[in-house]
C-alpha cells in the first residue's frame, strides 16, 4: 500500500524544463524556475542556495536561465548613482566659511583675546565711554554690525544648502525607485534574459517578465547622438492573426515584417551606455524591441529605420 501511494505521489510530481529531473521546490512551494532570478541576485539563504545548485546540476533549463539573468544583472550594475554636482562642494566650503565658530577660553587649551587695555586714562571722547579706572572703549558698534552680516550670511548658506539637499533627496529617490524596479523585474518568476549585437557592436540586452508586463532594456555600442537627436526606443507587437500589418519603412512609421505599429517605451539618455531603462506595457503579444534616432523629446511613431532590434523569444 505505501508502496502505490509513493508511486502515485511521483506520477503526479510536476517536471522541469529539463524534462527529466523532478521540479525543485524550495521551503515556501517555490517552483524552480522562480528561484532563478533570487538566486542570480544571491538572494537565497545559505540552505536554500545548496538546495537549488544541486538542482542546477541536473537542470540545463534553469542554469541557462541563471546565466543569462547573471549577465543581465552584469550589464545594470554599470548603472551608477550620479555623482553630486561640483557647485555643492564649493558652497559647502563657502558656508563653512561664512559661519561663525565657537570660541574656546585659554583654559579649553584654545585661543584667548587678549585683554582690552586702557587708552587715554581719564579722558573720554564722541562715542565712547570711561571704563573702570579711568580707561576709554568704544562702544562696539562695528562688532554689532560684523555679527548681523555673518547671521544674515549664515542664513542665505543655510537656504542653499537646504534647497541643495531637497533636490539631492529628490534624486535619490528617484534612483532608488528605479532600483526597486529593476530588482522586480530580475527577480519576476518568468523573468527572461535575451541580448543580441550587430556587426558593427551595436547591441540590445533585455529582461523580460510578461507577468509584470515590464522590461529593462540596455543598449552598447551606440555612438553619442548628434545634436537636437535622441534615441527612443519602441516595442512592436506581432501582428492580429490574419493581419497584413503595416509595410515596412522608416520614415512612414511601419515596423519590419508588417507587425503592428511601434509603441514607445521611453528616451535613451545619451548614448544609452550602462543605463537601464525600464518599461512598462509589455504585453503578452510584444515580440520586438528596436531603437530609432528622433529628434529631441522623441516622436509619436519611429521617423528613422532602426538603429538596432531585439526580438523576442519566450523560453
């Protein structure tokens, strides 16, 4: 009797794409393939990470997909934070000079005034008074002025820098937000790696996850755009079944092989070097990417052929 409940549990055990060894499940009913992104990222525990190598040793399928979301996490990571801009430091410096410092007594092991001495014992003068024993001092008007100057100049750097810090935080969050998406993406359970390069080293890398309906896209080898030109980058879908599509062309806005018209999914900044960009709309019937040159702030349909393509494949 155990002997047929084992077998029918192992008749109903579901494969890998392997097709051979049985699907790995990890401590949460994770199937393997769900792990490849987490693993890719080094996001499993010490236990959970052994368990799913063993399983990479008998599965070409996830190992292929490790490594290609292995190298899909290379090719992000050249993205970096933008450094602070070079006025900062400058009017960091300029506060730290504007601002008034603690004075420290002699006892403090610090700088001492020296005392202030008598002048013109017994006498006084316009706009001064006599000090004990007889002694002159002025009244300390200058000082007075001194001191609202460096408050007036302390509070103008502080405005600076508070408006300096708000525009940092900004950026950060920004970064930050694009980082969360990119991990999203990458760690997706359908999550899919694809790249292709031309002759000429231009080429495309893209992570894919049809269930996010998202993909972060990276380019190489693309020279700087000249000026008032930027690259933008299109999905294209496959074409309505029984579809003609659109005739092929650049600047008539169609897309090779009569697909549907292009839809698109952001600006490149610059050359696109390192940068991720990350996509939404990615649809179940998406089956190309491409990048055109277009004028600056980019354009509604593709006005150029394409500069380098990607088609898809799901695994």
């Amino acid at each position: 009797m155990t002997s047929n409940r084992s077998n029918d549990r192992s008749a109903d055990r579901p494969s890998d794409r392997s097709g051979g060894a049985p699907a790995y499940r990890g401590g949460r009913g994770r199937k393997a393939h769900a792990l490849a992104g987490a693993y890719a990222l080094n996001a499993l525990d010490l236990k959970e990470r052994r368990r799913y190598e063993k399983h990479l040793a008998r599965c070409p399928g996830c190992a292929q997909e490790v490594r290609d979301l292995a190298q899909g996490a290379v090719r992000l990571a050249r993205a970096v934070a933008a450094p602070a801009p070079p006025q900062m430091r400058q009017r960091v410096l300029a506060a730290a000079q504007a601002t008034p410092q603690e004075a420290h007594s002699a006892a403090d092991g610090g700088y001492a005034a020296p005392p202030v001495r008598a002048a013109h014992a017994g006498r006084s003068g316009p706009g001064g008074r006599r000090a004990r024993g007889g002694g002159y001092l002025r009244r300390p008007v200058f000082g007075l002025r001194l001191a609202g100057a460096v408050a007036a100049l302390s509070v103008i750097a502080a405005a600076v820098l508070a408006v300096e810090l708000v525009r940092t935080r900004d950026r950060l969050d920004q970064e930050r937000g694009a980082t969360r998406a990119v991990e999203q993406v990458l760690s997706a359970p359908d999550a899919h790696g694809v790249s292709a390069r031309d002759a000429q080293g231009r080429g495309i890398n893209a992570v894919t996850s049809r269930r996010l309906g998202a993909a972060v896209v990276t380019v190489s080898g693309l020279p700087a755009p000249p000026g008032g030109r930027t690259y933008q980058l299109w999905m294209i879908d496959a074409p309505p079944e029984g579809s003609q599509g659109e005739s092929s062309g650049g600047s008539s806005g169609g897309s090779p092989g009569g697909a549907a018209a292009p839809r698109s999914a952001g600006l490149l900044k610059g050359s696109g070097e390192g940068t991720p960009l990350v996509t939404g709309g990615f649809g179940a019937h998406t089956e190309r990417l491409a990048v055109t040159l277009e004028p600056d702030g980019g354009s509604t349909r593709p006005t150029t052929n394409p500069v380098v393509q990607l088609a898809l494949v799901d695994p």
